[in-house]
C-alpha cells in the first residue's frame, strides 16, 4: 500500500437529535483533511433517554446521509451513548500495568451495577493517587455486552461496518486535543452540549479526572422558552436560536436552564480540589449544538470567571471551503467535534 491512496476514517456520531457524520484523510506528520461531513435532518424523538426507538428511522438516516454526502468508506468509529456506559474513578492498590487486569475487573465487580460476565471493561491507570502514594487511580470504563452489541448491529443494519467503539466526553476531548495545545497546568472543562444531554469532562494533561452526563440540553432551554412565553415547539426552537428576532427576553430564561448545568460544574470542580486531584477550571471549551445558543458561553464564562469558548474542532484540520458553502464553519464546526474525534481514532488506540 506504499503508493495507494491512505484510508480514510469516518467519525459517526448518533446524536438524539441528528446524525453526524465526519470523513478525515490522513496526510503526513499525523495532520488531516476533512474530505466529506454530513448532518442528518432532525431524527425526531426517534432517540429518546439514549434508547432507540425507532430503527428503521435511524438506519435509514444514516444510509441517506452517507448516500448523498457521498461517504463511500463503510468502516466507520462510533459512540455508545449516555445510559449504556459507565464511566468511574476507582482507587486501589499501585500494581504494574500487567497485574492491574485482573485486579481491576475484581474490582470492577463492586462497582459496575451489573453482572461482570454482561459488561465489556476498559480501564486506564490514570497515575498515584494524589493523597496515597501507594495508590492509583483506575479510569474505568464499562458497557453492557447487550448494549453495545444491539449498537453495533444497529450500524451493521445501516450498511456500515463498526469498528471501534468510544464514548462521547471521550471523543470530544480527543477532538479538542489535537486543536489546541492545553498547557499541562490547564484544568480544562469541556462541555459537549447537546440536545438531551450535556457530556461534561474535566481534563489536564490529557487525563479526564471527571466525567458526568447531564439531562441539560437544547431541549431544556427549548421547553424552558415554551413554558415562559407560551411559544409552539417550533417557534421556541427558532427563538431559542436566536432566530426569530422576536425580541423576547430569553437571557434569563436560558440562565435559569444553564444553572444545573453550572452547580454541577461548581460541584465538580470542589470536589476536584478537595481531592487534591486538580486545581480550579482555568479554561471553559464548549461544542455541541446548543453552545451556539446565544448567553450560554457568556453566562459559564462571567459565572467562572475564566475564558470560555466556543471550540473549533477544524483549528487544525485543514478543509476546501466549498465544502461549507453559503454556511458559516463555526455554526456547523462545535456540532461536528464528536464526529472528528471518532475519526480520529485509530483501531488500536485506546480511549
Ligand atoms: N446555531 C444554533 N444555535 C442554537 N442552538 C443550536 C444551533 N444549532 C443547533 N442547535 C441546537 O443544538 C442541539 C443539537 O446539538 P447536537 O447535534 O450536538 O445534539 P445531539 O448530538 O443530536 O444530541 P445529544 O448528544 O444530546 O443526544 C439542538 O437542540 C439544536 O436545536
Ligand atoms: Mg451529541
């Protein structure tokens, strides 16, 4: 394959509101190219509370997004979302990387709410526990088998073949990692704001020392706006977007359903401290469709008090601009950085 052309990776990202779909090409000195991206239209509730259903919808979702963004690759990476997976911090006893296997799926057992023999585990020792030199923490990672298997064939149904399988935090900050340089002192919240859910993930030094999903998301601040001003569906949406130039006072209304989303942070970032696992939050990066809601990066920034942005997951990835034409790339970007961090993985690469 010297000569051929190199692989190109598709990054599928089975959000519960659309569909994204990302296809990177390698080029040298580990950089890429965004060849294709697609975004489904809206799946309408065929996804709800991380469950699927309604399949067909689903799979016939992808197969047409695929079809006309003209995605030929069928190996892509996905996520299994929200509810299927278990993400925990455990502490036990320092042992090499060779001993820890099996102590961790022992261990594992007291705190996966499952049966071990129904739950695929994944771990990474993250390093000495902060209070306890004779410790470490183990980043532990678990699906249930069922889950992630319904998942797969979900894909397969689709036409596609899955290959790796990543957890959405976790693919986020995989996309924020190779498009900015984090200083190692840098305590960075990412927040992947979505339409039922928010991924939050505290990282330094590439180590996810939190990781929590919320039941924030579009949704909140849409049925907030709904229930305020008495708007349909559709008109909350558009306003919510800050569309509809209808000059009601959202400010306080999208405040109000950003401040779970805000103490789980404030909770989040003492217990860190407490912990003595990581200083306070210096630095806010937010994706996912609903950062572009207007008030939400001021609000976390002012609330804070640090910077606080809207990611571009394409800092580094170079694009023709034709490929956005007549849209804006930071309007669609924040939606697609799931997408590129699924794309970025390689078979083999762990978390
Ligand atoms: N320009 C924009 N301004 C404000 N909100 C937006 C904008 N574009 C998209 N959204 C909102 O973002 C949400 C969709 O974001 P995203 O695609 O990240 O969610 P998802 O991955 O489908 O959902 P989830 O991850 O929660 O299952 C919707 O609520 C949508 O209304
Ligand atoms: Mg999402």
């Amino acid at each position: 394959m010297l000569f051929g052309k190199k692989q190109s990776l598709v990054g599928l990202d089975i959000g519960s509101h659309t569909i994204k779909a990302v296809e990177l090409e390698p080029l040298p000195n580990r950089t890429f190219r965004l060849a294709r991206w697609g975004i489904s239209a809206p799946l309408a509730e065929a996804i709800v509370d991380g469950e699927i259903m309604d399949r067909q919808l689903v799979t016939d979702s992808i197969s047409n997004l695929f079809e006309s963004r003209g995605i030929r690759s069928r190996s892509v990476v996905a996520a299994v979302s929200g509810r299927a997976v278990i993400v925990k911090k455990i502490t036990m006893n320092r042992l090499s990387a060779e001993d820890a296997q099996q102590a961790v799926y022992w261990e594992a057992e007291q705190h996966v709410p499952y049966d071990i023999n129904d739950v695929s585990l994944d771990f990474e020792i993250l390093g000495a526990a902060p209070n306890d030199p004779k410790q470490m923490q183990v980043l532990l990672v678990a699906a249930k088998k069922d889950m992630v298997m319904s998942f797969g064939d979900l894909i397969r149904e689709a036409g596609l073949s899955p290959a790796v399988v990543d957890v959405d935090s976790f693919a986020a900050q995989n996309a924020l990692e190779a498009n900015y340089d984090f200083a190692p002192a840098d305590v960075i919240a990412i927040l992947n704001i979505g339409a039922e859910i928010t991924n939050i993930n505290i990282i330094q030094a590439g180590v996810p020392y939190f990781t929590k999903d919320l039941q924030v998301g579009g949704n909140t601040f849409i049925e907030a706006a709904q229930r305020k001003f008495g708007l349909s569906q559709a008109e909350s949406a558009a306003a919510v977007r800050g569309e509809s130039g209808s000059g009601l006072e959202l400010t306080p209304v999208i405040e109000g359903a950003c401040e779970g989303l805000a103490t789980a942070l404030e909770r989040a970032q003492a217990y860190l401290r407490t912990s003595g696992e990581a200083g306070a939050i210096s630095r806010i990066m937010l994706c996912g469709g609903s950062a572009l809601t207007p008030g939400v990066p001021e609000f976390l920034g002012r609330r804070f008090g640090v910077a606080t942005e809207i990611a571009n997951p394409l800092t580094r990835v170079s694009y023709d601009p034709a490929l956005f034409a007549g849209q804006d790339v930071m309007k669609v970007a924040p939606l697609l950085t799931v997408g590129i961090g699924l794309a970025l993985r390689r078979v083999g690469d762990k978390r």
